[in-house]
C-alpha cells in the first residue's frame, strides 16, 4: 500500500516540508490527521515569514498582520479549492479583501467627487 506522503506532493519546497513535518504521516502510522487544516497551513506559512516581519518597522509590521488576518477571512472556499500551492489560495483571499476595500472607498467618494470646490 503506497504511503501517504504522495498526498504531500504539491509541497516540494523543502523549506514548507521541514514545517509540515508535525502533520506529515510517519511511514508505518495508520491514523491522525494526514491534511492539514487550512488555518494551519496559513499558521506555517506565516511562520516562514517570521524574520521578514520582525525586519518591518512596527507599523508595517501591522500591516504585515491584517494581510494575512485577511486570508483567514477566506477559510472554507481555500480548503474547497485546495489549489497544489496553498499560498495561491492566501494571496487571492487577500486580494478580494483588499478588493472590498478599495470598493468600499470608491462608493463612499463617489459623491464627493461630483461636489464642487468651494474657493
């Protein structure tokens, strides 16, 4: 029976494999969790960010932390999609987080920007 390692393919950065050995299956173990949640891959992927963050000054540092504040707004479609690079999945929950935003913003200049100036 082949292991379940070949699940863990699309990892084949040895950086993000040395943080997935906590959830990688050890070759004779039958039970446990052999996907990590998403929650988790998004905890490991921030983790491999941890020197750049601590580079940032401090209030880009929380900036840092809303990014990916935003890709835990996205759970259940990133583990629907399940894409082979999990952080294709963090950056595009991102993006339409930001997206929103900037959205958001337009609707509320909208009518600002039609008023004229008053001199």
């Amino acid at each position: 029976m082949p292991t379940n390692k070949a699940h863990f393919n699309y990892f084949w950065n040895p950086g993000r494999r040395r943080l997935l050995r906590g959830f990688l299956p050890e070759e004779n173990h039958c039970m446990g969790r052999t996907v990590p949640t998403f929650t988790n891959l998004i905890d490991l992927e921030l983790s491999s960010w941890a020197k750049f963050r601590r580079g940032l000054r401090k209030e880009d540092q929380d900036v840092f932390d809303d990014i990916f504040r935003a890709a835990k707004l996205h759970l259940a479609e990133n583990f629907y999609a399940m894409r082979a690079v999990p952080f294709e999945s963090m950056i595009m929950s991102i993006i339409i987080e930001q997206q929103k935003t900037i959205r958001k913003l337009k609707e509320e200049i909208g009518p600002l920007s039609h008023k004229p100036l008053s001199k």
